[in-house]
C-alpha cells in the first residue's frame, strides 16, 4: 500500500516473517484481517510484544462481527495492543504514525509487518494480447471461470475473488470440468473462511450483518461451544460459540463458531449451507458422540 516511508523501511510482508530467525521485541501489525490476526496470535505465543493497527472499526472484516469481538477480547487479555478506526499515515524503522479522530500518535515498534494491500499480479502475463479482461480485483471470469478469452481460464488468486487455497482448488475443478464440457458452476455460498487462531474462528454462509444490510429476514441461534461435553473437556478458553442463520424455508444459511476445532467441523454447516438442507432434514443427520460437532446438532433444537 502506498504508506508514506515504507519504501524506506525494512518491513514484513507474511513471507518475511515466516523466514525470520528473530523475533522482535515489538511487533506492530498493520491490518487486522485473517492473517494479520494469525501472526498477532503466533507472535504473542512467543512473548513479542504486538500491536494491531486497523482502520475499520472491528477486525477480520467481512467475518462475523460476535466472532471477531470474541476472538479480539481474548487476545487482549493475552496482552495484545489494538488501535481500531485508526488510520496509518506514516512509518520509520521505529515507529507507525498513525491518525484517530483527528489525532496524531506515535506506535512504537522495532519490526513492522504489513498484511493489508495483496493484490492478483496481473501485469506481464500477456492477457493484453489475448484481450483478457481485467478490473481492479484481477482477471474477469464467468461461473465457468471462463475469462473473456473463450479458451483461456484463470482460478485462484489471480481472480482477486477470494484468496484462500481451497476456494483456487475447486475454481481449479470446474475451470477442468467446463473444459471437458461438464456445465458445472462455481458457487461462493458455501466458502468456508477460517481464523487459525487460538481459539480458532471459523464461518460459512452468511453473517448477520450481510442479512441485516440486505433487509432479508432470518432467524437466528445462538448457544455457547459448552454444549459439548468434549468441547469443555478440550479446551480451556472461555465458552466459545456457534451461531446458526436460517431463512423463512428454515434452510442453514450461514453458520459462525468460535472454539477450537472451528476448522475442522466447519464444514458439518458448509454441507449444509451447500446443499440447502432444513433444519428439519438436517436433523436427521447423526453425529457421533462426543464430538465438539454436536454443538452444531444441538442448536439445531433451539
């Protein structure tokens, strides 16, 4: 991003942090995204002092606003520093300079890893001289992951859609599939978006906030991971959650936990959120016991 004085600074992408044989002292994070929140909690792990720099007023974005605030408040009682709608201007090699409600601050830090800005590199590949078409996210595909070129298809992050290596694996399948003449369609509804973390945030479907924003009615339940007896015999961190969203048929869209493990039974409610199942069909559905799963199964009771 186009931070005044980072091109003179020794900063981080996630690549450099990765590879670093040190750790610093003070970590300054700017960006509270999905990754920027994994290297908060990977750094804090190991005793480095960090700071979350975000300019929005909540982390991790489009993710479900009670998991982020769940996830947020128990990393701050581990000791890490967020600066919510808070606006960088500026960086050295020792410091962010950031803007809040008209304010001028200093945050100190003695490494800076920046995990805002990635964007698909589209520039030198030749798409000009095929007329493959481009807009500011990265190459313009159809549902076939087609692009403008009828014989040319792009999957992954050079579509700029959804940066997550199992969405580029399965753009991957049907890029190969329309290819061979099979019509199958890529469909975003059931992407599973996971924060790993500790506790892990994981989600699928819609979020209360695209339902509300929208003016669609849905329905909504919500109990804590506790209800699974495995869960409290596994984990030591607060009571979790899992949040069902149905609409007015009473089919699964959208599901939202917090607890470990999310990433893994996540995808129990991506099925669901895939396939349309009810509540009423989805019960039917048996799920061994003990699983932390079962939380999943539980609400669908309530």
């Amino acid at each position: 991003p186009p931070i005044k004085g980072l091109s003179d600074t020794d900063y981080w992408t996630s690549r450099e942090a990765l590879d670093s044989k040190e750790l610093p002292k003070e970590l300054a994070i700017i960006g509270g995204g999905v990754i920027g929140i994994e290297f908060a909690s990977f750094f804090t792990s190991m005793g480095v002092k960090v700071k979350v720099i975000e300019m929005m007023p909540e982390i991790l974005g489009a993710m479900d606003k009670e998991a982020s605030v769940m996830l947020r408040s128990e990393y701050a009682k581990k000791g890490v520093e967020f600066h919510l709608n808070t606006k960088v201007t500026e960086v050295n090699p020792k410091e962010v300079i950031v803007e809040k409600d008209g304010k001028t601050n200093a945050i100190s830090a003695d490494k800076i890893l920046v995990s805002v800005g990635r964007r698909a590199i589209t520039k030198n590949l030749g798409l000009e001289s095929l007329s493959i078409e481009t807009d500011r996210r990265g190459v313009r595909v159809n549902e076939y992951m087609q692009t403008s070129h009828p014989h040319v298809y792009a999957a992954g992050d050079i579509t700029g859609f959804s940066q997550l290596a199992h969405t580029a694996y399965r753009e991957g399948e049907v890029a190969v599939n329309h290819i061979l003449g099979n019509e199958e369609r890529m469909d975003y509804r059931a992407i599973p978006a996971v924060v790993y973390t500790n506790p892990e945030v994981a989600g699928v479907g819609k979020t209360e906030e695209e339902l509300k924003a929208s003016g669609e009615y849905y329905n909504l339940v919500k109990i804590p991971m506790t209800y699974s007896g495995r869960f409290v015999a596994e984990n030591e961190i607060g009571n979790g959650l899992c949040k069902l969203l149905t609409n007015v048929n009473g089919q699964i869209i959208g599901c939202h936990l917090v607890g470990n493990p999310a990433s893994e039974i996540i995808v129990i409610a991506g099925i669901a959120v895939e396939h349309g199942y009810t509540v009423d069909e989805f019960k039917k559905t048996v799920f061994p016991h003990p699983t932390v799963g079962e939380a999943i199964h539980e609400s669908l009771y309530l």
